[in-house]
C-alpha cells in the first residue's frame, strides 16, 4: 500500500513541470526512496519464496523417509491386516522397528519403548542445551505410524512430524507438520512431553504429545489393562475419590452403572441420552447386577445412593446431557505397582497420565481388588495418597444436581 501510494505521488510530480522544477531536490529523495522500497520488496519476497520452497523441500524428504520407515513391517502388515488392533501385531510393528534402530512405541504407551536410549541420550543432551536429534516413530491402529524427528539446540526443540497411512497395501504419507516446542520436559519417571503452541480460543486438538521413555514391569501392565483400564479415569470418580464399603457418599452410582454395564455386557447401556432431559425406569435387578458385579455393596446401600423407586421397583435414570457432558481429554491411568495381600486381595497403586497438563502423576492412588476364582472380581476401596496442585481432577464433570436437571431441563 505504501509503494502503491508513493508511485501515484511521484507520477502527479511529473505532470507539472514547475513543480519538478522547483522541487527539484524533494523529488530525488523521493526517487530514492522509491527504489530502496522496490529493491527490499524483491528481497523480501524472495526470502519468503524460498523459504516456502525450503519447507517443501524438507516436507518432501521427510515423507519419502517415513514412507520408507512404514516398508520395514509391510509383511507384517500384510499377513495380519485382520488383527492390526491388537496390541499382539503392534508388538510384531514394533518388534520390525526396532531391528532398524529405530525408537519406537504405541500410541496408547502400553509397549516398552525399544532403542529407546537413543531417546533418553537426546533428553540429556537437550536438557544441556546441546545439539542432538532422534527419531521416534509412534505405532497407531491399522497400521499407521507418525514419525518424529526432534533436533535440538540452545535448549530449544524443533519438531518435524509425519503421518502415514496403508492405502492399496502401500503406506501414503497423509499430514505433515513442524513446529519449535512451545513447552518441553522429561520427567524422573521417564516421560518426554512436548507442546505445540496453540493460541487462546483454539478449538482443535490439544497441542500436548506424551511419550513414556522408561520401561514398565509387564506385571503393573497386565493388571492395568485387567483391572484399571476398562474403568479409567472417563465419565466416573471411583479412582479420583475416597471411598469403602462404609463410606461410599461421594461415589456416583450412575456413572458407575454405565461404565460397569460396558464392562459387563460388551456395550452401553440401552438407553439413549438425547442430549439431555430424558429420564428412564431402570428395573431393579437389571441395575442392581451391574453394580454388584464390581462393587461391595447391598441393594439397600446403593438405593441411599439413588433416586429408587419402590412402588414399581425401579431406578430413575438420567443420561449426562449438554450441560453435564465431560471434557473429552482425560487422564489415562498407569499401575506402578502391586502388592498381593495374605487374604488375596490386591493393592494396586495407580497414577493418572494426564498429556495436556503434561503430568505424568497427576493424581496417585491405592486402589483395593478382589479378584474372584472364576476370574471375576471387586473393587473394595480407594484412597487418594497424592494429588498435584495443577490437576485437582480437574477432568471430571459431577452430574446435574436435582435442581440444575429441572431449570435445564424442565421446559423439554
């Protein structure tokens, strides 16, 4: 706009010859100053062309390299396409990986990072501010994988990422993108953490990455992915509260209820929510089951616990709705250990990953199991043994108070 407009000015000092004349010495600075603003302009925009055609360049070379990295695992890809879910098939992927030398875990962090001292060399080295790069490739479900290429300097972490996809039996690069660490840290217990910044008011997905480095003992995992995981820390407080068999007030029945019916028969519960406002008869024993599968208490204890109905022996339920739906990025949960007690019971301590506040211990609990001889069991008691000042469960929503239900709700 400002070379447009000092053009204009110097081609009307030109139509009037007297003008020129008498303003001789103006009009040559003006000239000067139109020539420096032509040449800069070229310059930058130059710059600017080639650094655009820079990032495609390394965009370009980093698509074909991981393209390349996916072709390490093609048999395996292709000789278990029915089972590339399972955490069995990611192992074989990861197993591929690392004969390469490559860093490499699941998404979902429930494998050992393999090569992974390439990883924790990388962390030393950018914690010392010197220069270092690693690659870590994360292992998704039906075969896909991001690539990370990490270099650092200054203290500084640039990130380069690549995802690839299998289309037609051949892996398609399919996004790309590279950022500089807004935030970054590697915990005593073994997490790398990286954060893309994101502006306030940004509505797409949190810009947090989190990578457990360390191993885990395969006992802590097996009884996490048995006992721990198919709870988690979602749409319920049983983990984030204090709570036995003589003080259970705090528990929410409801959320228990869905997430155990889930456990119990493979899906939801048969009752739709609508979006909120729609209220349900739950038959007593069809309730009641589901909660006494898993938890120690009699019919009378959990009635205290909800709104029941002993006329027609029901249960009033309501669904979460608009107003009472939980943020979507919870915590996941970790056993770090076990303890197997003279009675049989287990005590699992368990600490909740939370990757958008980039903790790996956000909350650490002792959580008390029954297992059952025919491979059932029960969850006894909770008690919450640490929580960090910055996550406070900061997750999880309570449902609607009887009052909150009817001014939401009452009109529907």
């Amino acid at each position: 706009m400002l070379l447009k407009k000092m053009q204009q000015y110097w081609m009307s000092i030109l139509k009037n010859k007297k003008i020129f004349m008498g303003n001789y010495y103006i009009c040559k600075i003006f000239a000067m100053i139109l020539i420096v603003l032509i040449v800069f302009t070229g310059c930058g925009q130059n710059r600017i062309t080639e650094k655009e055609e820079k990032k495609e360049t390394v965009e370009s070379e980093m698509n074909a390299e991981v393209k390349k990295t996916a072709q390490t695992f093609r048999f395996v890809y292709m000789k278990e396409k029915s089972e590339l879910n399972t955490l069995k098939v990611k192992r074989k992927i990861i197993n591929c990986l690392e004969e390469k030398g490559y860093a490499a875990v699941d998404c979902d962090n429930q494998i050992d990072m393999v090569n992974r001292e390439k990883v924790e060399d990388f962390c030393k080295a950018a914690e010392k501010e010197e220069q270092a790069a690693v690659d870590i490739v994360v292992v998704f479900d039906e075969g896909e994988i991001i690539q990370y290429h990490l270099e650092s300097m200054n203290g500084k972490i640039n990130v380069r990422l690549c995802q690839v996809k299998w289309k037609d039996n051949s892996p398609q690069a399919n996004y790309y993108d590279e950022y500089e660490a807004y935030e970054w840290k590697y915990t005593e217990k073994g997490y790398l953490f990286l954060e893309e910044y994101h502006p306030p008011g940004f509505d797409g997905a949190p810009g947090e990455t989190g990578f457990r480095v360390q191993p885990l003992d395969k006992t802590c995992r097996e009884l996490n992915r048995k006992y721990v995981m198919p709870l988690g820390y979602a749409l319920n407080n049983l983990l984030i509260t204090n709570w036995d068999n003589q003080n259970y007030t705090e528990l929410d029945f409801y959320d228990l209820y869905e997430k155990m019916y889930y456990m119990k028969y493979g899906k939801q519960v048969p009752y739709e929510a609508n979006y909120g406002g729609a209220e349900y008869e739950v038959p007593k024993d069809e309730f009641e089951e589901v909660i006494k599968t898993y938890l120690p208490f009699s019919n009378s204890e959990i009635e205290k616990g909800t709104f029941y109905n002993s006329d027609n022996r029901t249960f009033r339920y309501r669904p979460r709705g608009l107003y009472d739906c939980e943020f979507p990025y919870e915590p996941y949960p970790e056993v770090i250990s076990y303890e197997k007690l003279q009675d049989g019971t287990l005590k699992l301590t368990i600490e909740a990953v939370w990757e958008i506040r980039m903790l790996d211990q956000s909350i650490t609990s002792e959580l008390m199991i029954k297992p059952m001889e025919d491979g059932s069991f029960q969850y006894l008691s909770n008690k919450v043994i640490k929580s960090d000042q910055n996550a406070n469960a900061g997750w999880y929503m309570p449902r609607l108070t009887e009052e909150e239900w009817e001014e939401n709700y009452s009109n529907n």
